[in-house]
C-alpha cells in the first residue's frame, strides 16, 4: 500500500513543502529511503522502528520504500522522523490514511515514542497556511511558536500515540491558540536594564542616542572599567519599539536557527546579540553543510555587539563588511544559495591599547607608541570607515560614582529617539526598505543631506585634516542628519557637522601618539 504524508523542509528563512511516500514492497524485509536524505534521516530507520515497538504498535514485516520529494533537495535532520512513522502506521493499516494529506507533520522521535522539538516551526506554519493546509502537528515545545499562525490549526503532541490516535479518531488533541497581538504588546516595555543606573558618561549617552535615533553603528574606545559594556547593554533599551512584521520576522530567524526560547510564541524586544572574540567566519555570518544563520542574522533588526574588537580574528571581521553595506548575507554552496537577512546595528568595544590605559588620565601606558598603533591597526581601515560613530569612553571621577542624584532614564532618552526617527519614517515614505538615516543611498545622500556654504567649508577643512576617506564624508553627513533630526531642524546646520565630525576620533593622524 502506497501512502503519502506531508512534512516540510526549511530552507534560508523560508519552508518548503515535502512530500514522504511510503510504500510497502513484498519480499525480504528491509527499510529503504531515497530522495537524497543526509545521514540524520537515513539514521532515522532505528529510531523509527524502536518507536513504533514501544508504543504498541506493529512494525512493517515487508519491505518498506521511503521516498522524499522533490529528490534534488537534500533532506536533513530528524525532524522527519514523525511523518515517516505515521506513513509507516498507515501503510500498515493501523491508522486510516485518508485525512493525512490536510496536515504538515513534524517532529523528532525518541526510542520509546515521545516528540522531541524541532528547528523552524514558524516558517513551517506560514508555509502550511500558504498552502491551504488545514492543520500543522508539530512537538508540544514548538506549538506556541507554530500557534502564531491564525487560518491554521495547530497541534501540539508529546508521543506518536497521540497522533495515530488523532487519526484513529480514539484521542481529541487541543488546538493551540495565541492571542499574538496580546502577547506581543505585553512583552515590548519590560526592561531589566536602565540607562538610569549608568553614573555620568553623558558624552557617551549622547553618542548612544545618536546612534539609536539614525540607525548608526558606534564603536566605544576607552580604559578597562570605564563602562563600555554597560552601556552597550543598554542600547536596546532606547531603540524604537519592534513592529509585528520586525517581530516576525526576527523571530522566524531565531525559530531557524534553534535559538527561541521554549515555549516562546514571539519575540517582542529587539534582539541583543554579544558573540565571544573566539568565534569562527562561519559562525558570525552563517554558514555550514545546510546553510544556518550567523550571529548577524540572529541580530537582524537588533544590535550585535561585539566587546574587545581587536581580539577578534581578522577575517571573521572582514566578511562583515559586505553585510554591514547590504543588510543581507548570501550564503552560496554547489547545490544551493541562501539569503538571511542581516539589517542590525552594530556596536564594538575596545581597550586604546593592549594595556588598556592609554590616554588614562591618572594611570600610566606601559605600551610603546608602535605597540598602541599595532594594536589600532587590527581594525583594518575599511571596516572603521564603516563606524559611523567613533566614541572616546573616560573614567567615571568618584564624584560622580557616589552622586545620588538619578540620571536621565531611558525612557525619557527614547522618546527623543521615537521623535527622530518618526521624522525619517515620514522623510522616508516613498522610499521602500529606507527607515533610517543610516541606511540612505548616495542618490538620496545628496537630497536629503544639504548643507550650506559655511557647512561645506567646515567639512573640507575635517576632510583635509583628517585626511578622511569618500565613505567617512557619507557617514559624517548622515550622522548629522540625525542629530539635526534629533534637535527638530530641518536644515543641517555646521553645529550638528561639528558635532559629527568629532565621532571620527580614529581617523585622526597621530591619535595613538
């Protein structure tokens, strides 16, 4: 009896319907399946069987042909091992095969039947829906995630008896609902942290507000202790609130890649992602035998910061930089390419020198001035040009320490920051995939970023000083776009240049001495 059940294969950010025909073939008893499956689903047989024994049921004594197709796609993983055991089931006759064909089956199976979760439930959903499926049945862990998709019924199960009961019309499972806009809007304001607990650093704040109301990527130059990471981490705090499409999106990446937490339905707050300096190419921008989102991705619509800078491998930093200018990564391999999206914002961290106190007001650099630019020279050229923002983090004097007057909380910092950016998102209309200052092109650079005679005056003067390159002179008008945003000018005065043009601290000659 030939029987067809309906699985799902994630490629990218995206799934792709599979269709897994089991057939049994008379003759000697022997388990087969071809559609170019990868060892984990070839593996699958053992774990199958051994399933299907421990909950009760008979296993083929036949030859049994598993086919999965469209067979130029490899199938990876074991999440096909529930439909391949519920083909099973219902080629044996122990399950009626006549409803399989409206549901999307997924699901990793343990030795004594129980279902283990799986990677992608929510593209798998979307996809389920795309299709006019009736209904998606996927691990109890992952059913909150899948839930999100409405027109779509969603079940949750532990084992594979409560499938085949399903089918066999002997067992009710509960349909799981998520009331998403609820849930979301409940999770976006809750923050552990708060830009109120951070004593002084008001220069840097500044900085960070800029940063946050434009979109900008900032790098915080400064001595161990001074509170780079601090207030790194409390970036997010201050960036405008995730829309649902921005929310969805995020969170089909995360569902990707295995990385939602259990039981989560959707991420509502900004992604916040801090990789050690130990971390490989591939693991930064994605990569490996089936293409899996880096940590870029899974920062997309967030902020990815990366702490001690010059500790990381140069070539892990070098293919950012593409990303960083495309918002996007390609992953390319023989059989297949994939685009993950990668639109984050970046913020690093950095020590002056390997001893950490160079420029220290109080203790003194044991490093040798071609020690510190060997150090600086690290960060190669073309990714600082990619900086827009260069910050000088100093020490916080004990005054200021052991003040018990409060500072500004980030609330008060990010409406400021919804102020600005409603401004570009009203600039920016006409414009698809432009909501922020830093992600404008040179055609539009030059509509929007105008400035007058004394303007260009200041700016030659900077270029020449500072012997800054075409792709610094963008960024320092676009980061005077925002602050005169943030002041509610219309016209890019050379105070908000100024201003600019003094983030560009490692673009000046003889900086490290």
């Amino acid at each position: 009896m030939l029987v067809k059940v309906f699985g799902s294969a994630v490629y990218g950010v995206e799934a792709l319907t599979i269709t897994i025909e089991v057939d049994l073939v008379q003759g000697v008893t022997g388990y087969f399946i071809v559609g170019l499956p990868d060892n984990a689903v070839k593996e699958s047989i053992e774990r199958i069987l051994a399933a299907i024994k421990n909950t009760g049921f008979e296993r083929p004594r036949t030859k049994v042909v598993v086919n999965m197709a469209p067979a130029d796609i490899k199938k990876a993983g074991s999440a096909y091992d529930l439909p391949i055991a519920i083909g099973m089931l219902a080629a044996t006759g122990q399950i009626p095969a006549e409803e399989l064909h409206e549901y999307i089956i997924m699901g990793e199976l343990s030795l004594d039947g129980s279902v283990q979760p799986i990677k992608g439930s929510l593209p798998i959903a979307i996809q389920a829906r795309t299709e006019k499926y009736k209904g998606l049945i996927v691990p109890k862990a992952n059913a909150r995630e899948a839930g999100m998709v409405n027109n779509l019924d969603v079940y949750g199960v532990e084992n594979i008896s409560e499938v085949a009961g399903f089918f066999n019309k002997t067992e009710t499972l509960k349909k799981v609902v998520v009331n998403t806009r609820e849930e979301f809007f409940d999770n976006q304001g809750s923050f552990e942290l708060d830009f109120n607990d951070v004593k002084g650093q008001e220069n840097v704040k500044r900085a960070l507000e800029i940063a946050a109301a434009g979109g900008h990527n900032a790098i915080l130059i400064g001595p161990p202790g001074a509170g780079k990471t601090m207030l790194a981490k409390r970036l997010p705090t201050i960036l405008p609130p995730l829309s649902l499409h921005e929310a969805l999106e995020t969170t089909k990446i995360h569902s990707v890649a295995g990385k939602l937490p259990t039981n989560t339905s959707l991420i509502a707050q900004r992604p916040f992602r801090s990789p050690h300096h130990t971390i490989s190419d591939a693991a930064l921008v994605g990569g490996g035998g089936v293409p899996q989102p880096g940590e870029i991705s899974l920062a997309h619509n967030g902020v990815l910061f990366l702490d001690e800078l010059p500790e990381f491998k140069r070539s892990a930093l070098e293919v950012m930089r593409q990303p960083m200018e495309e918002r996007k990564v390609c992953i390319s391999r023989a059989r297949v390419s994939i685009d993950f999206p990668a639109s984050f914002m970046l913020i690093a961290s950095m020590n002056p020198c390997p001893c950490g106190y160079f420029n220290h007001p109080e203790k003194e650099c044991t490093c040798a001035p071609i020690m510190v630019q060997k150090y600086l020279n690290k960060i190669s050229g073309p990714l600082l040009d990619r900086i827009d923002l260069h910050v000088e983090v100093t020490p916080v004097a004990f005054s200021e320490l052991s003040s018990t007057k409060m500072s500004e909380p980030s609330s008060d910092i990010r409406d400021r920051v919804l102020k600005a950016r409603d401004i570009q998102a009203k600039r920016y209309e006409n414009h698809p995939g432009v909501y922020c200052n830093a992600q404008i092109g040179s055609k539009l650079l030059k509509e929007i970023c105008v400035i007058n005679q004394v303007g260009q005056n200041l700016l030659k003067t900077a270029m020449d000083r500072l012997n800054l390159s075409a792709r610094a002179y963008d960024r320092i008008l676009k980061v005077s776009r925002t602050i005169a945003d943030l002041a509610g000018s219309d016209d890019i005065r050379p105070e908000h240049l100024a201003e600019a043009i003094q983030y560009r601290s490692l673009d000046r000659e003889g900086w490290a001495g």
